[in-house]
C-alpha cells in the first residue's frame, strides 16, 4: 500500500494515478472525505487526515509501503517560519509512530541554500526528517512550470507577460508537474537505505523569453515578456494583501542571482519528459 497525501491537488493526483496505472494499491489521504470520493471511486483507500494532526497521520502512514509526504504551500508565511517548525515536528511524530517502510518528500529546488527565503521552509522540514532513521528521499524539483497558468490570460488578452524571473534570458530549471509525479511514483517503489536526494527538472532549461515566444506560437499573436523592476516587489506584493514578502522576494532574488540552484547542479539532476510547449498548450485550453 502506497499512501499519498496532497491526492486532491495536481501533484499528488499524478502520483497517484501512475502508481494506479501500474496496479499498485493507493491509500489516498485527504482533509475532506468528500473531495477524495472520485479517487474512492477508481479504487483507492480513503483516509481522513490533515497534515499538521500527528493523530491523525499516524494511523494513515501506518501500514504503508512507502509514504508520499506534500506541504500544502505557503506562500506569505511569518518572519520566523512557525508554520513550517510545526508541520515539521507533526510530520516527525507521524512517520516515527507509523514507521512506513519508506518516504518520499516533495521538497524543492534550493532546500539546501543558506540565505532565508521562501523556500527555507522546505529547508526546515527537511532538516527535521533527517533525524528520522528510515530511508527518505528529498524529491527536489525545480521551478513548475505550470507557474504560467498565471500568465495565461494576460498572454492572450495583451500579448504581455510580467516576469519577476530576471534577466528575462537568463535560463531557469523548471520543471511540468507531470515529471514529477511520474518520478515520485518510480521513487516509491524503488528500493533504498538511509537518506537521499534526487534533484529533476525538465529536458532543459527555459528563459522567460522562451515562455513568451512559446506562448506567442501556441495563441498564433505577439508575446513579450516585460521584467517587474525589483524595487517595486514590495509595495506590489503588500498590495496583494501579502504580510511579510521579504521570504518571496528572497527566494526571486535566489533564481535570478544564481544561488538558488540544484546541489549537484545542471549536470548532476534527473532530467523529466514533458517540455513547456506541452504545458503550456495544456493551461491554454483549460483556461
């Protein structure tokens, strides 16, 4: 029994319905029964548990295979990343009690920087299920790329897209959610000890530039890609009701000076299948 969490959202769906292709038994964990009745329906165990209730992970981990553990993201979290500290801690008393035979971590690109930003809360939970004496792998993926379905409209409505990635030519590791559910899928069933990382992104690296004219070839009109000047970050993210932006301006920072980055870089990650025109194609039609 392979149990996944996040089975509602994009991510977790994938990896469910690879290992479901295959054959393999999928418990699906869920915060509202409800919601997860379509995967009751192709078969799957249906558990009810939230990701920060230990009490309530532990029964659905235990058991298991292999554990796919998903954070939901925060994206304004507080100054000392509190929110993430306790998730971790849950999720440390969950695995410890259920002791599944293995776990996979969806963490992120750039887990492993030492400068604060967005992305340190992975870092925070990784370091937490360190401790942890079963084999886990740190699935590291790296920036998604279905990201552009926030583009979408302004690509077709304006033929412009503003890009907080910089310089706009400057390529950047992403990756189709697809790849990594497929991927996540292979990793749960594989066999390993202690602890691992496992970096992937797709079959290679995109400018924002490219974003734009992929766009301009799929809608069949002009695209361009315009960079938000840096110093406007601020006011603009508290203007969308974020408290705290610093976390989301340093992680942009990171991508665009270069140290948010792959430990084993470009040459060393796991290469996905699926390229953005394929993504992108997707978000325009589902629009």
């Amino acid at each position: 029994m392979f149990a996944i969490t996040g089975i509602t959202g994009k991510v977790g769906g994938e990896v469910a319905r690879n290992l479901l292709a295959g054959n393999q038994p999928v418990r699906a964990v869920v915060r509202d029964l409800r919601k997860g009745e379509a995967w009751a329906q192709l078969g799957c165990d249906l558990v009810r548990a939230d990701i920060n209730d230990a009490g309530a992970l532990t029964p659905a981990f235990k058991g298991a295979e292999s554990v796919f553990v998903l954070v939901p993201p925060n994206f304004d979290p507080s100054p000392d990343f509190h929110e993430a500290r306790a998730t971790a801690a849950t999720l440390r008393s969950a695995l410890a009690a259920a002791r599944p035979g293995r776990v996979v971590y969806l963490s992120t690109i750039g887990a492993q920087a030492t400068q604060s930003n967005l992305l340190t809360q992975h870092t925070i939970i990784e370091q937490v299920l360190e401790e942890l004496s079963m084999p886990i792998t740190f699935l590291r993926p790296g920036w998604f790329m279905e990201n552009c379905s926030w583009d979408v409209a302004s690509a077709t409505n304006d033929g412009v897209i503003l890009s907080f990635l910089q310089p706009i030519d400057k390529p950047v590791p992403m990756v189709a959610t697809a790849d990594i559910g497929r991927v996540a899928a292979e990793l749960l069933q594989e066999t390993w000890k202690c602890h691992r990382v496992v970096e992937l992104e797709g079959p290679h690296r995109v400018t924002p530039n490219e974003i734009a004219t992929t766009f301009a070839d799929l809608l069949g009109r002009p695209v361009r890609m315009e960079p938000v000047p840096r110093e406007t970050w601020e006011s603009l993210f508290k203007s969308q009701s974020m408290k705290n932006p610093t976390p989301r301006i340093k992680m942009l920072d990171g991508f665009n000076e270069g140290w948010i980055e792959f430990e084993s870089a470009e040459a060393g990650s796991r290469k996905g299948k699926v390229a953005l025109e394929a993504v992108l194609q997707t978000l325009i039609e589902s629009r």
